[in-house]
C-alpha cells in the first residue's frame, strides 16, 4: 500500500492537472488522474535522468504516447525541476505557454517527442528504443558501456488501436527490443464511452503473439505490485514489455470516474469540488504543491546530477581507451559531419541514355555511406526498387544491432514513426524509402517530423506516371503537391544523376527538418553540365537557369522538375528554331527556392515575362504562384492508366509539341 508521502505526492500529480485543465477550461484531466500512480513509481523509482540537464545523452527516455494527457507529464516535469516554473502550468493550452494541449518536444524542456496524434508515440518509442540498441553496438566496448538505458512510455486504449501501433508492436517483438518498456493504461474508456464499443479483442494477448514480454497489474493504484513489474520488465533483455494495468480514468471523481465525460473536458467546478473533498485534498489554493510532496519529487536533481557525473566519468574513461571512437560518438551526439565526407559526392558523365535517379541515388547513397557512419536506414519492403541498401552493411537484427540496413517490412506508416524516434533519440541520421505514392501511409508521422523539425530523410521513388504499366493505383498525381503542402518539409525532385547527387548533398546538410527525394523508376539522360548546360549545383538554389537564350532577354521560360526537364529541353530547341529567345528553368526544390532572397527569385523568373509555362507529371496544384498570371500549366488533373510511360506521356498531353503550342498561345 502507498505510504502517506506516496499518497501525497500521487494526489498532487491528480490536482495539478484537474487544476490546469479547470483553469483553461479546456483538456484531459481523466488520464492523469487515472494514470498518477504508476507514472509516479516510474519517475520516481526507475526513471533516470537529469532535469538540470535534459540532453544528458544516456538519459532514459520517456513518451508520453497518450499525449491528450499532457498534464500529467507538464506536471511530472514541475515537480521534478526542470525548467518548467508552475507559472506555465497555470498557463496550460495558452497564447506563448510551454504547456501546449499535447507535448511538443523543442517547447518544452525534458519533452522527449511530439504526441497528439495516437499511435505515434508508440512507434517513436521503438525507434528511441532501436537507436539505444545500434550505438550500444557501435560504441559500447567491456567494461565501457556508455550508451546503456531504457525507454519507458505510457500508451493508451486509443494508441493500441490505431494502425501504426500494431505496425510498431510487430516489428519491435521481432527484433527483440528488451529495453523498451511500456505502461498500458488500461482504463476501459475512449471519447465516445466504454471500449466494449468498439475494442474487444485480447490486447494482451495480441502483444504475446508480437513476441512481447507481457504482464497484468489489476489495481492500478498498487505501488508495490506496479514497482514489481518494472523491475521483470526491467530483467527481460529479449523481448519488449508491456504492463497491462487497470486503471480508472478521473480517479477520485465521485460522479465523473470511469465516464467519458471525464475523458476530454474539465471536471466542472462543482465536481472539481467534490473531488478535492473525496481524495482529502484543500480547496484552496488551487495549483496547490505541499512542501513534503516537492522534497520528495526534487531528490531526483542531485540524484540524476550524480548518474549524469557518473557517466561523465566514464566517457572520460571511455575517451583514453578508445580515443577515435570516442571522437566519432561525440560527432554522432553532436550532429556533426566529417569534413571531407562531400568529396565522396560523385560526378557523373554526361549519358543521353542516363539512369533513372532512383538508381544514381543508390550509387550516392554508398558513396556517402562510408563517411558518415552514423547514416542509418531501410525501406518498407522494396529495397530492391528502391536501392536504399548500404552494400557490405549488414542488416539490424537481434542480437548485436550493428548493422545500418533496416528491414521495416511493408510497414510505411510505422517506418515513418520510428525514423522519428530515431532522430528524436540524437546520434542517428535515419532514412525511409518506399514508393511515392505510398508516402500517403506515413503522411502523419511525416508531418510530426516536420512540425518538430527533425533531420529525417525520406526516399520516394517511382515518382510519377513514369512508372508505367503497374497503372493509377501506383501512379502518384496527388502526392507532391501534398508533401510540398507540410510546412517546413523540403521536397527535392532531381532531374538527372548529377542533380541526384546534389539532392543528397543537400539532404545531409539541412538542418531544422526533414527533406523528402522524389526519384524516378524510368531512366532520365545525364545532362553535359559542362559544355551545354549550368552545373547541378544549382538545386542548392531550389530552381536555377539550366540553359538561357545567350545575351538576350528570355521571351519564354520553360520550368520543370525531375523528369520532365528533359521535355523542357526538348520544347526549348522547338521554340528557339522559331526565333523566339527561350529560357529552360530546372526547379527541383520549391522550398530551397522561396528561401532565396527576392532578388534571386525575380533573377531566375523575372515577373514581366509574360510566357511561362509549368511542365511537371502531377497535380497542377501550386505551380501557379511561378507561372504567373498569363502563364500555362501542363499538368495532371486526372489519375493515370495502365500503359508504357512514354505511351502515357503521350496520350495525357506531356510532349514538347503540347509545350511549344501553350508558349505560342501566349506570344
């Protein structure tokens, strides 16, 4: 049974949030009530870390993947002295706060990943938990383990229902992840009522088929049967856990416990009363914090400072023995690329067969690899089609993790969620391939990242009609105008081998986001940058002038991405055996263009040529904020068919006829 101080300290987790939740009149007070017991013996028995230095790098992690209830974790924090005065708490779900309604990792100091959205917390665990295991097996030497720790999280009925977990589960069972623990508030209630609704069947024993070690707590509020589960969690290294425990949403609420109604609004000020009143707690003042229950919450400062000493001591140790490794983990942790490692980008010859720009990309991809080490990646089950694997790498699988090829499975929506508990854990550059057309099935968890703003890197191939006879269910139309709709994604969609090898170059380089490459299955011709048209380093400008009428001023410009400059080019020739002074625009990165000062922008695409023309295999959608108010867009409003590409490309109108017949309209 919980001691007094225990009781103490669970009840003002409870009251924090009822309190922040009635304040704003707005939020989940249910969950934190519900789940305060066992977040409390986690964070204050198990949990290492420092909350005077949040980015302690062997810190355990923490996701709170049921991120609706971002009280509990807001108050968790307070109450254990991170940088998170009780002022913020006060301020919950408000204008310029750091307690916004659910977590986002950046705003808030000791916030392990962004939550919200259910499920994706689940698979960014498994990615923190995928990432600890690959830089044990990378940096750890005997007697020197400095990356040693685990990864807790809480999920919820509404995470273990969403796709994405089961996804995450499945491969996390299969590769044996031991050190990653989660708390399954099982407290039977979901926004619409009783889960019977709609969620009936056995979770526990779904996760024992997924190869997890799997236990049951009855009564949520047992502290020592909680503690006794952590610890077998803790001692099984093969197989993931999940702790089952029964809890009771809006615990201590005499008429709103066990309801929906305590699941997403504030108890009210009458049943916040009543509650106060059933658990013993005053009435006032609210966001009331007793000294005895702030002692106990703070031993954990000089407690995680000594663990964070520790470790300090032994990297030092670790540093005299190892020195070159010890170099290269503080380059990993500290994002830092080797100096030399952009020599490695390689040149291609000038080819009018060419290559398509999925299989350049294969050859940048190990080229590169070899220097940056800390490079990491796979693809949903197309690696073949992809060329996303890292040859004489082997593949991460249990027991050792060393390897950097990962095998997701057909797996995209999940594979997205764990590249981003991968970047979010520090130390990794993590890539995803898979088709672009499927990049709808990891849109969320593309959208998290970047919303987050984190280095992931995504390989979509087989970009457009190009891919031909596979038809219009594989045929992407819509998609990059949805990637480019992300704020803050890049998008890059190269238009021959060279400009592929500096779409890598930038992707490595970026910072603040993730960046998405759009490559072909067809074969696209290797461009002669030197005698004929402008170096590829150009992409790093987002659109650049790759061919110019000489000394005249341009009566017609011509801009495309990826495969279709070569239609452009095409088009140019026609257009220039007419007399008329044309202008062809590579624009591989609409995001790296609208970066560029104005002036630039105007350079490239001056506003008062009239006759422009927007040529790209996809939706139209975007392209006419470039082309202006008398230019013409030839593009895709309609989904593909079933055919040869260049068969397709005829028939829906993407030909350098249709080009020059849309530039003379407007001459």
């Amino acid at each position: 049974m919980p001691t007094k101080l225990d009781q103490l300290c669970i009840n003002t987790i409870r009251m924090l949030s009822a309190d922040g939740v009635e304040k704003a009149r707005s939020g989940h007070p249910g969950m934190p009530m519900g789940a305060a017991s066992m977040a409390y013996v986690l964070w204050t028995r198990f949990l290492r870390h420092n909350p005077k230095n949040p980015d302690w790098p062997n810190r355990d992690r923490f996701v709170l993947s049921a991120g609706h209830g971002s009280m509990l974790l807001y108050s968790l924090l307070h109450l254990s002295g991170y940088d998170l005065p009780l002022e913020e708490l006060q301020n919950f779900r408000q204008w310029g706060s750091k307690t916004p309604g659910h977590p986002e990792h950046g705003l808030t100091p000791g916030v392990e990943t962004t939550t919200g959205p259910l499920g994706q917390g689940f698979a960014n665990g498994v990615g923190m938990a995928l990432a600890e295991r690959h830089l044990a097996a990378r940096f750890n030497r005997p007697g020197h383990h400095i990356v040693d720790h685990f990864t807790y999280g809480i999920v919820s009925d509404g995470d273990l229902m969403e796709g994405i977990s089961h996804e995450a589960a499945s491969l996390a069972g299969h590769l044996g992840l031991g050190k990653l623990i989660y708390f399954y508030d099982d407290n039977h209630i979901s926004i619409e009522g009783n889960t019977d609704l709609a969620f009936t069947e056995n979770r526990t024993g779904r996760f024992v088929a997924y190869g997890w070690h799997v236990q049951r707590v009855d009564d949520g509020n047992d502290l020592e049967v909680l503690e006794q589960a952590l610890v077998e969690a803790q001692k099984e290294t093969k197989r993931p856990s999940l702790i089952a425990v029964r809890t009771h949403i809006g615990y201590g609420s005499p008429n709103k416990q066990d309801t929906a109604g305590v699941h997403g609004e504030p108890l009210g000020p009458e049943e916040l009363k009543l509650t106060k009143e059933n658990l013993g707690w005053p009435q006032q003042p609210t966001f009331l914090i007793p000294d005895e229950a702030l002692a106990h919450f703070r031993q954990v400062i000089d407690e995680g400072q000594k663990l964070d000493d520790r470790w300090q001591a032994a990297f030092e140790a670790y540093q005299e023995n190892f020195k070159e490794s010890a170099a290269e983990w503080q380059r990993w942790i500290n994002g830092q690329l080797p100096d030399t490692w952009e020599n490695d980008i390689p040149v291609f010859d000038p080819d009018e067969k060419g290559t398509a720009t999925r299989v350049a990309s294969g050859t940048v991809l190990n080229a590169i690899a070899p220097k940056i080490g800390n490079l990491i990646g796979g693809s949903a089950d197309l690696a073949p089609s992809t060329k996303t694997l890292i040859n004489g790498e082997n593949d991460y699988q249990a027991p050792d993790y060393g390897g950097r090829n990962l095998r997701f499975g057909v797996r995209e929506h999940s594979m997205g969620g764990l590249l981003n508990g991968m970047a979010l854990h520090g130390g990794l550059i993590p890539y995803g391939a898979t088709f672009l057309i499927f990049s709808d099935y990891m849109r969320p968890a593309i959208r998290l990242a970047a919303l987050t703003g984190l280095k992931v890197i995504y390989v979509f191939t087989h970009d457009s009609i190009g891919l031909g006879e596979d038809g219009p269910t594989h045929q992407p139309i819509e998609q990059l105008a949805a990637l480019r709709a992300i704020p803050n994604l890049t998008v890059i969609r190269p238009c021959d081998a060279n400009e592929t090898a500096q779409a890598w170059r930038a992707a490595i380089n970026h910072r603040g986001g993730p960046v998405a490459l759009a490559l072909t299955r067809q074969n696209l011709p290797t461009l002669n940058r030197n005698a004929t048209f402008a170096s590829a380093e150009g992409l790093h400008q987002g659109a650049y002038i790759l061919s110019d009428a000489g000394n005249e001023k341009p009566e017609v410009i011509l801009m495309a991405s990826g495969s279709e400059v070569e239609i452009a080019l095409e088009a140019a020739e026609i257009i220039k055996a007419k007399g008329l002074a044309v202008r062809v625009v590579s624009m591989p990165s609409w995001e790296l263009f609208d970066a560029r000062p104005q002036d630039y922008q105007h350079q490239v695409l001056p506003p008062e040529v009239k006759a422009k023309i927007a040529i790209e295999a996809g939706s139209p959608q975007g392209w006419h904020r470039y082309v202006g108010e008398f230019g013409r867009i030839i593009a895709l409003d309609h989904f593909g068919a079933s055919a040869p590409y260049k068969i397709l490309y005829e028939k829906f109108g993407l030909t350098a006829a249709r080009v020059v017949e849309k530039a003379l309209e407007i001459v």
